[in-house]
C-alpha cells in the first residue's frame, strides 16, 4: 500500500553509468500541516545479501578484505575493508544469491542458510535491501581458493579468524562495515559460536 501523504511528482536520470542515480521530486503532507516539495537524489544499485560462515565446532568465521573506493575517499588510507561474504542479487533469490556468492568469493560450497534480518542499510540515498544470512561451513565444503570473479574484477583475500578475535575486531576498528557488525553481533547474541 503506497503512503497517501507522498506524491512523485518526477523523476530524472542523472546517471546510469554503473547502477542508476536519479533526482526525484516530490510532495510530503505533513501531519496536520501543509504540503511541501522535496527533491532527492536517490541511488539504485539493486538489493544485495550478506553472509556470516561460522564453524560452531572451531569457533571461527570466515570474512573477506578488498579495496573499497568510497572508503578510501572518506579517509580510510588503505582503502581495504575487511567484511562478510556479500553480492548484488542479479535478479536471483536471495538465498539463491549468497549460495553463489559463498562460493565465488570463499571457496565454501554451502548448501544451507539461515536467515537473519532485511535491512536498508543506508536509507537517506540507496534504495537496496540487504538480506543477512548466517551459514555453518567447514573444511569439507571448501571446493576452490575463492577471491571472486576476475571479470567482476573481484580482488578478495579469503580470512578465518577465532570468533573472538573478530569480534574484538569490531571495538578496535579494524572491522568498520555495519554488515559485518550486525551479523556478529547476531552471532554473539545467539550462541551461534
């Protein structure tokens, strides 16, 4: 059911170069006050998931590092980002998607997930949805070296830590995605380790 306090009243492209950046205008009727025109920009990039691998038996999980450009911009001097294994749903499933994505970037061949939570990670501007997995893994599921897909040009370095220690990683900032930070804490809360 569409909010019958909000009226598009346009939208215009402003890029499509990699996903699509548009401009929307818009009315908002206020609560008992009068209508304003807002205007927008809002990026469409596709809704994506996210996965924490955990090993209940180890106590480790698995994690990815790679660059990440806007990081870099915004004052991280290496610019590389150490996360959960994620991706963009390309008109999959989502549990479909972070199947493909586990092995593409890990190595793991999982065949089961759990759920967590959907999430707009950053709502003021990006339309995605995250959907947040957990998934167990273990040594026989591991079928390749992972690291991604070369012609996505895709540079991840596979990591296993102890659970604590990524954990710990969280409040000494080496570990700064919210992804990552809400599915460990989901873990720590659960006992899923």
């Amino acid at each position: 059911m569409k909010n019958p306090k909000i009226t598009i009243q346009k939208t215009d492209l402003l890029s499509d170069n990699w996903y699509l950046l548009n401009k929307v205008t818009y009315e908002y009727q206020k609560e008992g006050g009068p209508t304003e025109t807002h205007i927008r920009e809002v990026y469409d990039r596709g809704n994506g998931a996210a996965i924490l691998l955990y090993n209940s038996t180890q106590k480790t999980v698995i994690l990815t590092r790679q660059f990440r450009l806007p990081t870099y911009l915004n004052g991280n001097k290496s610019g590389m980002m150490i996360e959960v294994c994620a991706g963009l749903l390309d008109k999959d499933h989502p549990e479909q998607c972070i199947i493909r994505e586990t092995e593409e970037e890990t190595g793991y061949r999982i065949s089961t997930v759990h759920k967590v939570l959907e999430t707009y990670m950053s709502p003021g501007a990006v339309t995605e949805i995250l959907y947040l997995f957990v998934g167990e893994y273990d040594a026989t599921m591991k079928v390749n070296d992972g690291g991604g897909i070369a012609s996505e040009q895709e540079n991840i370095e596979v990591l296993e830590y102890s659970f604590d220690e990524a954990f710990a990683m969280i409040q000494t900032g080496e570990i700064k995605d919210a992804k990552t930070i809400i599915l460990l804490q989901y873990a720590k809360i659960n006992n899923l380790i």
